[in-house]
C-alpha cells in the first residue's frame, strides 16, 4: 500500500505526458481555430456558404466537363444574373485573393488542388476591370 | 483589311447560326452549323520571308513554352520548309519555286482524325464544328496521338513548361509536365465570336479562316477562285487546313 503514492504519480506523470500535444494547442491557443478566410461583399450567386464548403469542387468539375466537353460556357446565377463558367474570371473576380480564400482553407484540410497547375491567377487590373 | 472584316463577318454569321437555337444551353439537338477551316495563301505568305507575326501570337495567347532542346519543344503553329511540308509535291524542275521558303503548318483539324481514333481515355475528340479538341484534364501523357498524327502536329511537355513561357497570359491555362497539346484553332476565342489568333496576327492576311459549311464564306470563295493542296491528304484524314498555292 506504500506504493499507491508512487502508481498514482506514476500514472498523472504518465496521462501528462500522452497529453501533452493537446495541453500545448491550449496553452498556444490553436486549439479548434479555423481559418480566416478572407471574404467578399455579398452573396454568392452559386450557393449558400454551406453547399459551397461542402461542393464547390463538384461544382468546378462540373463546369469544368461541360466548358470543355459540351461548349456550355455560361451559367445563370441564383441572383438570375449569366456569369461564364469560370474559376478565374467568375470566382476569383469577387474571391480576389486565392492565397487568403483557396489556400488557407487547402491547408488547413490538408488537400492539394491542382487547379493552379495550369490555371493562372487573373492579373489585378482584370480584377479592377471586373 | 478588307480580308479580315470578311473573316470577321464569316465568323460572325457562323455564331449567330451556332447560338440559334442550337446551342442553347440545356438544348440537348446539335446541328454542325460550321465547319470551320482555314486557307493559308503561300503566295501572301512565302514572301515574308522570316516572318513569324502568326507563331507569336499563338504562343502569346495559349502559353506556348519554348525549350532550347529541340526534342522537348512544344509548338502549336510553326514553320516547315515546303520540301518538308509538302514532301510528295517536288520535282527538279518545279522546287526552285518554293527553294528556301518556309510555311506556317499547324494541327489540320481533320474530318477523320486519326489521334482521336488513338486516345485511350477519350482526352481528344472531333466537335461538331470540326475542331479537333482535347481536354487537358483528362490527358494521361501516353502519347498515342503523337504517333498516330502524321503531321507532327502535336507536342508533349517533357518538362515543366510554366518557367519556360516568355510571357504568362492569365486567360488561358498553361499546361503540366506529362501532358500532350496541340493547336485549338482558337476555340476560346472563337466562342467569343473572334478569328484565331494567328489569322488576326497577319498582316499579310495570308491566313484565312472561316466556315466551309457557308457557302458565302471567304475560305469558300478562295477555294472556289484558287488552287489549293492540303498536306498528305492520301492518308485519308481529311486536312481542314488548304494551301492556296
């Protein structure tokens, strides 16, 4: 029984430890911080944040295959307005900076889009234009 | 200028038929309204000699990148001696005419493509409209359209080609490393009712491109007053690019 000081240390000293990571998130404040996102003014004439989080890659590939594929270029918004399928003159007109929109929500999911492999970032003065 | 605004009128009227209804979005009827080709009149173009307005353009507008190693170059529209171009066509007495010249020779878009045939995951496929297209998405880099092509028309980017484009042009991609392209005869920008890039370039206006379904159309009217050849059209495939010689 003299031994209970030691086994109850033992184990404190032991959940301590595995815990540790966790402990250090709250003492640095990352714990559950989600990324800030910078937005735009505005609706999305494509869909609620929701669907957008959850389907905006269904809804390039989409727009994608019928670009492409059916020569289907346009599209009319929920606002009823035509916009051209289009992620960088559509999206990134009002999503102005990939690095502070796409980018940090990439990382912070950890997934890698290879979009940008190919397809350039409109030039600022476009964006002004637009 | 003359010539072009023909060019533009031709390409005008083959949108208003192909948005008339029959392209419609949602509109699952398709009628080829066009079919779209291009005259290059050698008699224009020979004699600048040197001149390369319609290579830079394309390049300009699609990305085209530029390696030092000829094997890993990517070319969309470029220049071959007639004696290349035109292999079959020479006699001792006849190539003195065409001796040092060189020609502007791109995909052909033809009616029977044979790189189409070829593609295993369907990455390239005829349009209604007669333009050999391909989807970069959906190219696995395997090469078959290189070999099945007879008119060296398409390239492979052995390398990463983004470093290697003089100037990035935001409004089209560029590709990747392991994927195959080739000229679109422009059809971004003909969705936006304009000539191709190289045709608009010219000064000359030695390139012409139009509608052959529209009788009325510029490249029409010059296949009908001039002789044209198209390159190896024995093999069957169909070249939509004439020469006008």
């Amino acid at each position: 029984m003299s031994d209970r000081v030691l086994i109850v240390g033992g184990l404190v000293l032991f959940l301590a430890l595995v815990t540790l990571p966790l402990w250090f998130n709250v003492a640095a404040g990352t714990t559950s911080k989600l990324p800030e996102l910078t937005l735009p003014e505005g609706k999305d004439p494509f869909g609620t944040a929701e669907y957008m989080r959850a389907s905006h890659m269904d809804l390039l590939m989409t727009w994608r295959d019928e670009v492409v594929r059916n020569q289907e270029r346009t599209v009319v918004g929920l606002d009823g307005k035509t916009y051209a399928k289009s992620l960088t003159g559509t999206c990134l007109a009002c999503h102005v900076n990939r690095a502070t929109f796409c980018d940090r929500c990439h990382d912070y999911a950890a997934v890698k889009p290879t979009c940008w492999e190919c397809h350039l970032e409109p030039r600022p003065v476009q964006r002004a234009a637009q | 200028m003359a010539g072009l605004s023909a060019l533009a009128v031709a390409g005008k009227r083959g949108f208003d038929a192909l948005t008339d209804g029959g392209r419609a979005e949602g509109a699952t009827e398709r009628r080829p309204a066009a079919r779209w080709a291009m005259v290059i009149d050698l008699r224009k173009c020979v004699n600048e000699g040197g001149c390369t307005d319609c290579i830079a353009a394309c390049d300009r507008a699609h990305n085209v990148p530029h390696f030092d190693e000829r094997a890993h170059d990517v070319k969309w529209i470029w220049r071959e001696p007639f004696e290349k171009a035109f292999a079959d066509h020479g006699s001792p007495y006849t190539e003195d005419a065409f001796k040092g010249a060189s020609l502007p020779v791109l995909c052909n878009h033809c009616d029977n493509p044979p790189c189409v045939r070829v593609c295993p995951v369907k990455a390239t496929w005829k349009r209604d409209d007669g333009i050999v297209m391909m989807d970069y998405h959906r190219c696995i880099g395997c090469r078959y359209c290189m070999a099945a092509c007879p008119y060296g028309a398409r390239s492979f980017n052995w390398l990463d080609p983004r470093p290697r484009v003089k100037e990035l042009n935001p409004d089209f991609p560029t590709r990747t490393k392991g994927v195959v392209e080739m000229c679109n005869f422009c059809e971004e920008r003909l969705a936006k009712g304009r000539a191709p890039a190289c045709v608009e370039a010219c000064g000359e206006q030695a390139l012409v491109f139009g509608n052959l379904h529209d009788p009325g159309s510029e490249v029409r009217r010059l296949l009908r007053t001039r002789h044209a050849i198209r390159r190896k059209p024995e093999l069957g495939t169909g070249p939509n690019v004439y020469y006008l010689v």
